[in-house]
C-alpha cells in the first residue's frame, strides 16, 4: 500500500468509533455486508451507476484499489482469491463496466476460482429501455458465474450480497456477481445485513458414500501401477497436507495438474510433476500405464486428457470430487466419490486395509524421469534459451515465492522449469487461457501474500501488451512485483502451431512491432531492466528482484524456441512429441 494512504487510512480509523453507524442506505448495506464477510481489499473502477457504492466505501476500513481497466479488476480479485483462498471482490459500472469483467468472470468460472463481482445498473424503472450505459448483466454473465443475482430492494441488498460472498466460498468455489440498480443502492433502508451464509438449501456433501469408498479402496490395495492425480480442487479445499500424508504413507507416484501445481513438492522423488498438453513425459506415460487412477479434485479437461479414448485406457478410474456433475462427466468413473477433497482422502486412507505394492511400479516412473528428462541445450552464441531464464530467476527466490503468468509458451515454460513445493503459489489462467491474466493477477496475488513473500511474473510480450496499463497501479500502491517479459516477438504458442500443423505459414503471429518494454515500464513509474545475453542475466535478475518497488525485465529470448513435450490436440498422451520433427 502507497505510503498517502496508509497515512490516510491510520487517520480515518483513529476518528472510527468501536460500534459502526446504522446504514441508511442500500449502498452503504453493500459495504457493511463485505465489512461484515472480512473482506480487506477490493478491485475496482468507478462509473455513474456504481457511484453510491464507492461514496458509501469513503469511511470504511476496506481498501479499494483502483486499477486501470475493470478487466484488470477482475484478474487482481482472482489472483487475490486464489492465494488467499477468500473470494477477492471486483466493482464496475454498468454496460461496459460490467461487459469488460466478462474474460475475468469466464475464467474464473473455468477455474472454479472465488470471485465476486458487484456491478452498478441503471435505474430498476430504466431497465429495458436501452438507457445510457445499460446491459442485461445478470443474462450476459448466467453462463458464467456459480450464481449471479439482481437487486430488488434497498432492505434486503446487503443479505444478497453476502449471499453472493458465502456462495462464491463453498462447495466447489466460482464467481458469483450481484447487479446494483442505481435507485437500489441509492434507496433508504436501516436493515443490518446479517452475516454472509448461503442459503439453507444448498448443501455440498462433505464427504463420500461409505460403500462407494470402501468398493474404490479395495479397487486401489489390488493394483499394481496405481497413481494419484491431484487437481486444482485439492488446493481449493485446503487438503494438500492430507494428499501429501497419503502419498507418502503408501508409496504412490503423484501427477498434478496445471491448477493442481503445488498440492504436491515437486521435488519429492513420489512427484512425477504434472501432466497434459505440456506435461513431463514421465507423468503422461505413468498416467497411460497406470491400472488404477485416484483422481482428486479435477475434471479431466481435454487438455489433461488428449483423446478420451486413449487417457489411461487399462485403468480403474476412481474420481472424487466436490460437483456431482464432474463425476464421468468427461472420463466414466467406475468409483464415483463425491464429496470435499480433504474429507474424501481421509475416509479412503481409513478404508485401506493394506497399501499397495508399488516398488517395481515406483522404480518404472524413476526410469521415466531418466529416460524423458525435462531439458534444452545452452549455445552462449545463440539466443537466450527461457528455460534458463525460468530456473535462474527460481534459484534467486525463496521457495515460497509466488508465480504468475499470463498464457502462451512462457506460461508453459514457467510451470515446467520452476519447482514448486507449496501450494497457492502458482496463479495462472487454466481453463480459460486468457492472455493479459499476469500483470494484474501478480497485483492481487502481492496484496494477498505475505509481506516477506516475493511475488515474480513471468509473461510474455503478447500477453504483456493487453494489460501493462495495470503497472501503473503497481506504481502508485508501491508494489513490490517483478515481471519477465520473455520477448520472443510473436505470439509463441501460435507460432509453434504455425510451425507444425499448418506449414510454417505465420499469418498474425509475427510481432515483431513490440515497443521496448524496459522503457515503457519506466514511463508507467516502474523500474526497468533488458536482458539480451546469458552473462546478463544473474545481475540483472538480482538488481530487479532487489528493487523495492515493481520492476520489469525485458528478456530477448530466442524466437524459435517451442516448448516440449507436446501432445497434440486430441492425442494420446502416451505419444508425446520431444523435438518438432516428432508431431
């Protein structure tokens, strides 16, 4: 936080009174319902119909961060929520205030991701006449959110919000969003908003059928290559100690997802890292090859999986998870457990009479991580390689150090090279892949860490160009981030489909019209650094990384590098490509 408004914000909590003020309005029942949910920290932009919202947010103990555009907002709530584990909260105006938080709330819908979006609306009697900057919010974002609402009334608003903030918490977690017409917030109530609960008829089951759990636990003591995959849901529900302990206990190689990164050390010899479109070799063949699959917390999309009908093909699959819906929505189940993640895997340990006889099958993976290592070829000659620059800047941080991305090849080059043992430190856009998520999600994942926390972004130039403007917060609020920019002057991933599906034809992905990025983020307030040659690069990243305040490196990488392995799309995983020639 800038140094002004901590100033301010002492001075204003030393005039507060221990008991807050009776609200008066629909507006200020919204802010009591956040005060009353703990929130600390909002995201927004400020507009005509959301402006008695903000007025009422003056005297309270909440920050308000002003970012430059709502998709910023958006993505800084996101991150904030996955790092924090609390919903992160994202204000707009209406019509296109509201509109431009659309990528945001897809994405964390995709992701399962805590968010809650409260947008201004025009007045209730305006509504469908196509007045000044109006949109049917809650009919664009159904689709999109867990649970979206239209406010009715000045009395009940702040329970409706709060609603909102317990539902976007529970179960299995996504954006919900509330719609405030402006006569709603600027309405007369003294109706207290109770605290944020859910409704009474939504009841998430906790933990799975007993004889579902004990049919899946005998199925798993039988098996003889069994694997653990451990998704994005683990994290969620806070269960990466009881998946850890489990593994561990009963000798079982683990594969992660991408959003499942971080639910187990990947430096542990069980970790096989994750799998997929780009995972590690070793994890796609033990998924092809295993004969029982306990998957926790994941919902098999077609980037985990390839073809449906060559994923892990002589396996029993055994899936758990929070939504009903997930269960052999995309791969049959035979053992379908539904219930929290945390919960789940301590009933399955209970019900294992016996672990099972893993040794031939662990030294099998081992020879997998021989035989398929993840690697690259260093020519100090040739252009810098972003493989290196990923595992110098890991070894310049602490282990605790929290990654963002935005989505392209460095995304993959990230979650591939840097070794995570923690979780909540890997914040990225999986199921959406929204390009422009990694400048503001590293602001909201750095109000969300803790202070001694570092905080790195590794982007790319495409990515970094949609959403820079965000630096400029960073600047005011004295954020210390730093962001790679690995510059390779196309649009990467694109290019290396170019490459090897369609005849090396480069039709839109050749940027080559990228402005200095080092310059631009000292025009935005920040520091900046370029990096062209291998000997720059320990210097450079140590001066970046020391800096108090947000810096950005501008990192000059080969363009021709691609990233490996590869499956195509729809293919088997158990075919991965390690070199081009090889799709």
């Amino acid at each position: 936080m800038s140094s002004e408004r901590a100033v301010a914000r002492e001075e204003r909590d030393g005039e507060q009174d221990t008991d807050p003020d009776p609200v008066t309005t629909g507006a200020e029942s919204v802010v009591r319902a956040l005060e009353n949910a703990g929130v600390e920290y909002l995201f927004g932009v400020q507009g005509g119909a959301i402006m008695p919202v903000y007025d009422a947010l003056f005297d309270s103990e909440m920050t308000h961060v002003t970012m430059a555009h709502e998709q910023g907002a958006v993505h800084a709530a996101d991150a904030y929520g996955i790092v924090t584990g609390k919903p992160g909260i994202c204000m707009a105006t209406s019509g296109p205030g509201a509109t431009n938080l659309v990528t945001g709330i897809a994405d964390a819908d995709m992701d399962s991701d805590p968010v809650v979006a409260l947008t201004g609306q025009v007045p209730t009697d305006f509504v469908g006449s196509d007045a000044f900057q109006e949109t049917d919010t809650t009919g664009v974002t159904r689709p999109i959110t867990k649970e979206n609402y239209f406010a009715s009334d000045a009395d009940s608003v702040g329970d409706t919000v709060g609603e909102a903030f317990a539902m976007a918490a529970r179960g299995r977690q996504g954006p919900t969003l509330v719609d405030l017409p402006k006569d709603v917030t600027n309405g007369d109530t003294d109706a207290e908003p109770g605290p944020a609960e859910t409704p009474p008829t939504y009841e998430p089951s906790e933990t799975a059928e007993e004889r579902a759990v004990e049919r899946a636990s005998e199925a798993f003591t039988d098996a003889e290559q069994p694997v653990i995959l451990v998704g994005g849901g683990v994290i969620k529900s806070e269960a990466s100690e009881e998946l850890r302990a489990f593994a561990i206990e009963h000798e079982v190689p683990v594969v992660t997802t991408m959003p499942g990164i971080g639910a187990f050390p990947e430096d542990h010899p069980l970790s096989l890292e994750w799998a997929g479109m780009h995972g590690t070799g070793y994890a796609n063949m033990a998924l092809t090859l295993t004969d029982c699959l306990f998957a926790v917390g994941t919902r098999f999309d077609d980037r985990l999986t390839g073809g449906v009908e060559t994923f892990a093909p002589d396996a029993e699959i055994i899936h758990a998870d929070i939504d009903p819906a997930e269960i052999s929505k995309n791969v049959e189940a035979e053992y379908g457990l539904v219930g929290d993640a945390a919960a789940v895997i301590e009933q399955f340990d209970a019900a294992l009479d016996e672990s099972p006889e893993t040794e031939a099958w662990r030294a099998q993976c081992q020879e997998w991580k021989r035989e398929y290592p993840l690697d690259y070829h260093i020519d100090e000659d040739e252009p810098l390689r972003p493989e290196f620059v990923v595992e110098a800047v890991d070894a310049a941080t602490d282990d605790d150090t929290i990654v963002t991305t935005g989505v392209g090849q460095h995304q993959m080059w990230a979650s591939q090279y840097w070794t995570f043992t923690e979780p909540r430190t890997w914040v990225s856009s999986h199921g959406l892949g929204a390009m422009g998520y990694g400048v503001p999600a590293t602001i909201g994942a750095r109000l969300a860490a803790d202070e001694d926390q570092s905080v790195v972004c590794f982007d790319g130039d495409g990515s970094f160009l949609m959403t820079c403007q965000e630096l400029t917060v960073a600047a005011r609020e004295e954020l210390d981030i730093t962001v790679f920019v690995l510059n390779n002057e196309y649009i990467g991933m694109v290019r290396q489909w170019q490459d090897g599906f369609f005849e090396g034809r480069h039709m839109a992905s050749d940027y080559n019209w990228m402005p200095e990025f080092d310059v631009l983020a000292e025009a935005f307030g920040a520091n900046g650094y370029r990096i062209d040659e291998y000997d720059e690069v320990e210097d450079t990243i140590e001066a970046a990384l020391d800096d108090d305040g947000p810096s950005v490196v501008d990192v000059h990488i080969d363009p021709q590098a691609d990233v490996f392995p590869m499956v195509p799309s729809g293919g088997d995983n158990g075919r991965f490509a390690l070199r081009g020639d090889h799709l």
